[in-house]
C-alpha cells in the first residue's frame, strides 16, 4: 500500500490526521507501532497508509515543478486531478500524485548476536526486515592468525533467511577481543599458508550453513603497507569463492579521495575493490558517534560525497550505501574523553522526546531530525536519530545515483518505518 509521510503539527490529533487523508486511526497506529495514540510528538514523523499519494499546493508551486518532485508528467497530474494546465493551482488545493515504478535494488542487513546465543528479539527484528532483504549478514566470524575461524551464534538466523526469501552473508573480520586488529590484519596478510587455510575454513563452513551466498571482508584498521597485500588476498579469495559458486564482498571505510590518511582509510582500495569483489558496502555513517560531539550520524552532505568519489574509482552498480539503523542521545556539555554517547533506536528516540515534552526538529541541510531535553537530575542532553524523511532522502539520493542498494548497520534498533518505506520505493532483489 503506498505511504505518505506527515510531519505532526501542534494541536493535531490522530482521528485528525486520518481524516485529511481518507484513513483510520488504527491504520496509523499499527503502522508507525504507536505505543500511546493520545500522545503524539511535535515534529514527528509518520507514515499514513493511503492508496496513491496526496500533496498539497504552497506558493509558487506548479504543475510541471511538482510532477518533477515526484517524477510524474504534469500532464498526467493535470488529468488524474480533472485541472486544466493553463490555469494556476490555488494554494492549499490537494493534489493525488499517482504511484511511480519501483525501481529494484539489492538490500542487506547486519545481524549482531551479542554473547553465545542469539536473543529472541533479535530473531522477531530479522524476521520482519526479512522479506525487504536481499541478504541478511550474521556479524560476523572472526579470523584467527592461524587461519582458522572463531564461531559465531547462528540459531535461527538460517532459518529466517530461508522463511523470508533472503540469503545469508557470511562477515569475516579481523576483530579480536572487541576491536578491529591491524596486526592479526597484517599477520594473515602476509601468509599465503594462512590465507589458504582461512579459505578452506570459510568454504567449508558455507556449506555447513547452507544457505550463503556471498562472502563479505570487513578487514578494518590495516595498516597503510598491507594496501596491496589486502588486494592480493581478494584476488585469491574471488577466484576460490567464485569456483563455489559464491559472490565476494567488502566493506570500505568512508573516504572522500584516494590517498586519505589514516589507518582506517589506507589499505582501502577503492578502484582495486570495484575491479576484484562483486560488490562493496561504503560504511556512510558514524559522523555523529558515541565518542564525538553530537551530530547526525549520516548527515546526507558528507555521505553523497563518499559516494561520488566511490563512483569514480567504481560502477553504481558495484555500490551499496550504508546506513544506520540507530541515532544517539549525548549528555551535555560534550567533553572528549567523557560519558560516552548511548545508541537509541528510532522508536526510542521519540518515545524519550514524549517522556520530556520535547519538540523534534529536522535540520534540512543534515537532512536529520534532532531535539533536546533535560533530565530528572538536571542534565541538557541532544539527541540525533533517523526518521521517515531522513531515510527517504537517502533513498531519493540512492535512486539519483542508481547504486546497487543499501546496507543497514544493524539489525535489533526497532525502526518500522524503514521497512515500510524500502517496499514503497523499491522492488528488493531476491537470490
């Protein structure tokens, strides 16, 4: 069913908001999962189940400007609407914009189990986002120096995957104890012995599973000399994976030109990953971050940069964008070295916005919604997160620059909407 997204203004009410648009309350409420429909936010984003779509016309709109909003001939608006072209629209007239065809994208999701048993809600997460991925990425198995794999919980996840239509990837990394290890990086990189054995390792554990289809690398923090050598283990790793019938992926750090200092961005070889992987997920987020001053996580202006310079080095094809699942609530004054920032899902976000009365703003440049409030003791703090209209200005900027789809760092931050809006953009590529 096509979705329309609605900004809530003060005074207004559900029963309200579904009359202006010909639906029910309890549409709006199960949709948006609403916890308390007698409260809502100012500033809020919901997204109202209509058939087609409505707009209503402000200063200086025509209809040639908002069929090129909404990618529709004016003249098809013209007669859907019963208007003649030649007249002027009067301002606040409602308008019905007629569905637009999907394009089709790829769409994967991480799936983090914490501990040695993967929870139940994180199960009921992966099973709703199911049915809109194309991939579903455990995260992730660990690689050792010696090139075996450190397991990793997986009860219940292949079964989702095979339920909701999607395929599993399968995450090697080379974390260790936490945190992403340049050094054991570096010591499987310059052993092929290791490298070979890492291989078998991971071939034979995709046929254990079953149901993977692709091989994703998320090597981070490797030392800048291991640039080639990371390039050459791809290389080996395309071919053996590609005999199994198995695509390769990697993730890329977020850089806006080739020779970006810094040890995250280094050994990331654009132009040599678009050449040997399948496809590449570019990490777009963590701008604002738990140890960083508060801001938008992925503020759109910083992340199309990251993408054009990827579009330089890569086809669109080859691209996922990735996008972030979570926003942040700070304790103000920020001091470096502080309290550290806590991840808020969406839903959480709005729900501490209600508790303190506070009202959601959107920054248009970030395109990014925010608020502030004070807690029991007396503390400011800032909130940043991800809404209905942050999430479609990243697809409208994915569509604008025909990528290959989107990845989501990580499942088990409830944000329904997401969901909804990925089937009303796009038809998802199943494997």
């Amino acid at each position: 069913m096509p979705l329309q997204i609605h900004v809530v203004r003060q005074g207004e009410s559900l029963w309200g908001i579904s009359q202006a648009y010909g639906t029910t309350v309890q549409e709006i409420v199960t949709t948006n999962e609403i916890p308390d429909p007698n409260q809502l936010v100012v500033g809020q984003a919901l997204v109202i189940p209509i058939y087609g779509r409505f707009y209503w016309v402000r200063s200086g709109d025509s209809l040639w400007s908002i069929g090129q909003r909404f990618q529709v001939n004016y003249t098809t608006l013209a007669e859907v609407n019963r208007l003649d072209v030649n007249q002027p629209l009067p301002i606040g007239l409602r308008l019905y914009i007629p569905p637009t065809p999907k394009s089709r994208i790829e769409t994967n999701a991480y799936i983090e189990p914490r501990g040695t048993s993967v929870s139940e809600a994180l199960l009921s997460d992966a099973r709703r986002a199911g049915p809109y991925l194309t991939y579903l990425a455990p995260f992730s198995y660990e690689a050792r120096r010696d090139g075996t794999l450190n397991p990793m919980p997986l009860e219940g996840i292949p079964e989702i995957a095979r339920e909701t239509g999607a395929s599993l990837m399968m995450v090697v990394t080379n974390l260790e104890e936490g945190q992403f290890s340049g050094e054991l990086g570096r010591d499987i990189l310059q052993s092929t012995a290791v490298q070979e054995r890492l291989l078998d390792n991971i071939i034979a554990e995709t046929r254990r599973v079953g149901n993977y289809t692709d091989v994703h690398f998320d090597f981070e923090f490797l030392p800048g000399d291991q640039r080639e050598a990371y390039n050459n283990f791809l290389r080996r790793a395309a071919e053996r994976l590609r005999a199994e019938g198995l695509l390769i992926s990697s993730a890329l750090a977020p850089k806006t030109r080739r020779d970006q200092p810094g040890q995250w961005y280094e050994a990331h070889d654009y132009r040599a990953h678009g050449e040997i992987v399948d496809f590449v997920v570019l990490m777009t987020y963590e701008w604002g971050y738990s140890g960083g001053p508060p801001m938008a996580v992925s503020p759109i202006g910083p992340v199309e940069e990251v993408l054009q310079y990827a579009l330089t080095e890569m086809p669109a094809s080859k691209i996922m964008m990735g996008q972030n699942l979570y926003g942040y609530d700070w304790t103000l004054p920020y001091v470096p070295g502080g309290p550290y920032a806590r991840a808020v899902s969406p839903q959480q976000a709005i729900q501490i916005a209600k508790e303190n009365n506070a009202e959601i703003q959107y920054d248009t440049v970030a395109q990014a919604p925010h608020f502030d409030y004070t807690d029991e003791s007396g503390r400011a703090h800032k909130v940043w997160f991800e809404d209905a209209r942050s999430i479609q200005a990243k697809f409208d900027l994915l569509k604008r620059l025909n990528l290959r789809g989107i990845s989501y760092w990580k499942l088990g931050l409830p944000f329904p909407q997401n969901w909804l809006l990925i089937g009303e953009n796009f038809e998802v590529v199943k494997r």
